[in-house]
C-alpha cells in the first residue's frame, strides 16, 4: 500500500502546481502561441506588489533537467517580464510559437514548459511550476480530482475530469471494474466514493485513453476515511508542539469547523496514514496526536494536512522551512540549516526537535532603563552590517555603546515572507527569521545587550498578517481571495484604509489568546523587555473605511483592548516597555499613557528648531 501513498504525494503536488498556471490554448502544442496566467494566490509572491519576471526553460521528452533556459536568474534584462492582470494575477505571451521564444532546434521535442516566478529582486519566488506540451502522439491528462479529492468520506462526490486531445475513445475504471465508456476526447464524471475495502485502504481509479496508434493509462487514489477518534486533549498540552520526552511529542491544532487533520513528516516519511491521523476533543474545536519514535535531538520537518487540501505548518513553532527563500541563506548566516524536503510537499512546513540545547543565559536580573532615561536605536538587522545576521550586532555593540544607545528596537525578526524585507509582513510568530541566524545567537545578543545595560525591545507586528500564514490560510475564502467568514482571527475586509495584509480581529477571543501568547513567549523564552507595536491604532474593530479621520478619533473599544494586552504584558514583566505606534487623538493617549504604555508622537518640528538655536 506503501507505494500507492507515495503516488498520491507525487499526484497532489502535480495538481497544485498545474493549478497556479492557466493557457490559452487549453491544451497546448509547440507551434502556436501560447498566453500563460500565473496566480500567486498561496505563493511568496501573493502579497509582492513589484514587476515579476519568470526563469523560464523547457524539458525535452526523457529528460530530467531544463534546457533553453532564457537570461541568468535575477537578470532583469534577460528574463521575461510579466504583465500584471491585478487580483494577484500575471501574464505571459509565449509568441510566435514556443520553438522560437525558446530557440528550441527541429527534431528537440517539447515535453513541458519550466517555470520559477520571482520579484524583481529574486527575493519572493514560486516552486517550479510545468506546463505540458501536446504533440501529435497520444497524451492524456487528469484534469480532477484535485487535492481535496485525495481522501474521501463513504458517498462523497469525486468529480473526475480527464482530457485527451488525440482520443477516440476514453474509459474509466475503479479497482478493474469498468464504470464508464465514451467515443470521446474528454470524460467528466461524477464518481461516488464507495468504501469497496473498507477504510485507509486505496482506492485506484483508472483512465485510459485509445486511438487507432495504441492506448495510454493514468491513474489516481482516493482513500476512504474512518472518523476522527474522539479524546480530551492530554492535560497541560497547548496548541502546537508539547515535547513530553526524548522521543515523544504532541501536536495539537486548533481547527474549529474542520473535518480532518493529518501530520506528515519527516518521521513518517511524508506518507498519509493511520499513524498521523489525528484525534478531534468532544467540542470539536482541537486536533491532536502523539508521535512517538522519534530521535532524541534530531530535527523533523512536518506538516499539518487539513481536509486533504490544506498544507500548513504549526502556528506556535520555532523555526520554518521554507522552499522558496531558505536556499539563499548561506552556511556562515546559518550553520547545518535542515534542507526543505523538495518533492515531498509543497509550501512552508515546521520543525519539531526533542531535547534542543539550551541557551545558557550569563546576565540574570536585568532592569532595564526607565522610560526617562531611554536612548533608543532603532535597528534593521539586514541593513545594519554587510552580514546581516545576530551576530554582526554583537560584534558592533561596542559601537552602539559609545554613542550612549541604551536601548536597541530590533525590527521584526520573527519569520516573515521573502528574506529581503523589513519584516512587516509576518507570518510565524513563534520563530525567529533564519535570514538573520539561529535563535540561540539572537539571545545571545540579548544576554549581551544585558550584560552591557542595553535592553532590548523587538517590534511586534499584529495588527496584520499575510497570506502565508498558516492561520490565514487555514480559513481561506478561494472565491473571494480574502479570510473566509469563519475565520477565528482574520477579518474579511480591513476596518481602516492603512491595512496591509490580512487584519486581525483583536475583539475575537481567539486572537485575544493568540497576542497574549505571542508576547508571553518572547518576554519569557527570548528576555525581550518589551515590545514597539506596529500600527496599535489598527486595534479596533470600528469601521473607519474611507474616513482616515475618524479612524483617529477616541476609541474606547481599541482602549480596552490595549489594557487588556498591555495588563498580560506587566503581569508576566511588571518593567517590559510598551511602545505604541499610535497616533490618535491626544484624549485617547493620555488614557493610554495613563496605563503605562508609551505612544509615539512626532518631534521633528521641535527638534530642527532646537538644532537652529
């Protein structure tokens, strides 16, 4: 059955590639021109707003590797550009034919089109994506099921769909027993999940194409599900990875509303079965299983399959792979950094590691300067030196000191999308970006800053997050390419003009609880003394669309919800700064103020006319 299990990885990540890319002709041969859409939609480039350019090469028939690639990557100059289509949409005119734009020799057969999409800059790329070339010979193509039909419940509707050019006749079989013939190009069926073997055994369906020169066979699975065993989750585990001992974990997912949740990993070599099959608590609001067996400090990457469409990683782990920018993270930024497992998966998975090591911590006892007394530097670790990592700026904190800094505001580095940003487009809160090192030398930075005097404030981006994120993309609305309605987190539509990404519902109780974790975890495992909040004016859930004004005026519901925050925050580190980038009206901060949080405010004026004497 193994071998099945292995098809069915191989067929998903076929299907979701092939889906991100539509032709005009539907079926395309190598003497027409061809006109390409790229969605970004799910990819690193969904919320990239730049040119996109393509790497772009073809696969000849039996080979592995791409040949006539057009330009060097990153070269502007060379590469196609793509027009922009908006709605996350690009396109590609591949003109006069595909012979010519990629100066393919007579007698080369085409068997694919390459694709690797990036910004600008090369740092948001997509997976490689394919596109298949018809010829004159037979071909066939499944067009359905896609990923969500992977597994099914007993009397689901599996639509197939299933396409050869070339056809005169077409059949259908599921286990060997024939279901459908036509004297046709194409078949489209309505497949009726029946459980024949009973459950977690394969179900192979079976599409054969004929013509007058021979016949040609593709195949899919489908696998009946059992439900979800129904158990509390053990006492004292969280949601995300609970280590119990050397060689156990359990994870847990909160995923209200959903049907099934698999693990898949390196532990169970990415295959779909009983053993990561994970239990469902009574409200149904909680997934969870224990995996055991596992190598005492050996680091896994792993996955959470959601109703057999859905991949995303732990909301609350502590280090990301990323297939699209963890190749361009040198060995000196990062030392033994985990490959990502290309062609087990697709899209940002996590690592889990039992019995990590420890960061020793040299400086106990740190009190950070009073707000009187602070001078802040505010520092973007991959601009600061050449090296952009932690340890550059422990290098230079000698530099810092002389110029009187007593405080350093880091610029998010928790993970973000792309490596080459600012920051304010996170994604995993729980997991310091690898573009910057490992997270052991961002404490040791701190540990250094303390011993120094200089403490230490991170900024916090929560106002927003983007379309990578696992949260985001759990609840997802496909047909309005937004949050959906259900989302725990995420709002449907922004409730002020200045939002980027996706904005957090700060009156749900689910994101109330997803804040005071995150500001937990990095006042306690990281020794931050406190936080610059980005956008903390975009707190509310007033609709203020259209009217940027209003947006400034008193808020008391956005004042309740910093005094819930910010009362979390002293109770776990009665000193931490709250720092907020505010800027409403001065009623409003006052309040705040008067509740120890601090409201940036603009001294340019005062200070130039200090500097003219």
């Amino acid at each position: 059955m193994k071998r099945f299990t292995f098809l069915l990885l191989v067929l998903i990540a076929a299907f979701s590639a092939t889906a991100q890319i539509s032709t005009v002709p539907q079926y395309p041969t190598d003497n027409v021109a061809i006109t390409l859409t790229f969605d970004a939609t799910g990819t690193a480039l969904e919320s990239y707003n730049g040119d996109v350019y393509t790497h772009t090469g073809v696969l000849l028939e039996g080979a592995t590797s791409w040949s006539h690639v057009i330009g060097s990557w990153g070269n502007n100059t060379t590469q196609p550009k793509l027009t922009s289509l908006g709605n996350h949409l690009y396109e590609l005119v591949i003109a006069p034919d595909l012979r010519q734009f990629y100066d393919v020799a007579a007698g080369e057969v085409v068997a694919q089109l390459a694709f690797v999409f990036r910004s600008a800059d090369g740092g948001s790329q997509s997976s490689d994506l394919f596109v298949n070339i018809f010829g004159d010979d037979l071909h066939l193509i499944i067009v359905e099921p896609a990923q969500a039909q992977s597994f099914a419940t007993e009397g689901e509707i599996i639509p197939v769909e299933a396409v050869s050019p070339q056809a005169d006749s077409m059949f259908l079989m599921v286990n060997d027993n024939q279901m459908l013939a036509v004297a046709a190009t194409e078949i489209n069926y309505q497949l009726v999940a029946e459980n024949l073997l009973g459950f977690w055994q394969e179900v192979v369906v079976t599409v054969t194409a004929k013509n007058q020169d021979g016949s040609i066979s593709e195949s899919f699975v489908y696998v009946i599900l059992p439900e979800p065993i129904v158990e509390e989750l053990p006492a004292d585990v969280l949601d995300g990875i609970n280590y119990t001992s050397s060689s156990t974990v359990i994870l847990a997912l909160y995923a209200p509303g959903k049907e099934n949740v698999f693990v898949i990993g390196d532990f169970n070599n990415w295959q779909v079965g009983q053993d990561g099959y994970m239990k469902i608590t009574p409200d149904g609001n909680h997934f969870w299983v224990q995996i055991d067996g596992l190598a005492p400090g050996q680091q896994y990457i792993f996955q959470y399959l959601v109703d057999g469409h859905i991949r995303i990683g732990d909301p609350y782990a502590g280090q990301v792979s990323d297939p699209w920018n963890d190749s361009y993270i040198s060995e000196s930024t990062y030392p033994g950094l985990i490959a990502y497992p290309s062609g087990l998966t697709e899209g940002i998975a996590t690592v889990l590691q039992t019995d990590q090591q420890p960061y020793i911590w040299q400086t106990e006892n740190f009190t950070p300067p009073a707000v009187t007394d602070m001078i802040v530097y505010e520092l973007l670790v991959r601009d600061f030196t050449e090296q952009h990592t932690f340890q550059s700026v422990v290098d230079t904190l000698g530099y810092l000191q002389k110029l009187g800094v007593n405080v350093i505001e880091l610029m998010p580095v928790n993970e973000f999308e792309g490596n080459i940003s600012w920051g304010y487009n996170p994604n995993y809160y729980f997991a310091v970006d690898k573009y910057y090192g490992p997270k052991n030398t961002l404490k040791a930075l701190i540990d250094t800053c303390h011993s120094r005097g200089i403490a230490v404030v991170i900024d916090m981006v929560l106002n927003h997050s983007f379309g990578t994120s696992p949260m985001v993309m759990l609840y997802w609305g496909e047909q309005n390419n937004r949050p959906a309605a259900d989302n725990p987190w995420f709002n449907q539509v922004p409730k002020h003009d200045f939002n980027v990404g996706f904005d957090f519902n700060h009156e749900s109780p689910q994101t109330r609880q997803f804040v005071k974790r995150v500001n937990d975890f990095w006042l306690t495992e990281y020794r931050v003394d406190g936080f610059r909040f980005d956008l903390s004016k975009g707190f509310t859930q007033k609709n203020t669309l259209g009217n940027t004004n209003l947006w400034g005026k008193y808020d008391q519901s956005r004042i309740d919800i910093w005094k819930d925050y910010s009362d979390a925050i002293f109770e776990t580190s009665p000193e931490a700064y709250v720092i907020l980038e505010h800027f409403a009206e001065n009623s409003e901060e006052k309040v705040l103020s008067a509740n120890d949080m601090m409201a940036w405010g603009n001294s340019n004026y005062n200070y130039n006319e200090a500097t003219m004497g």
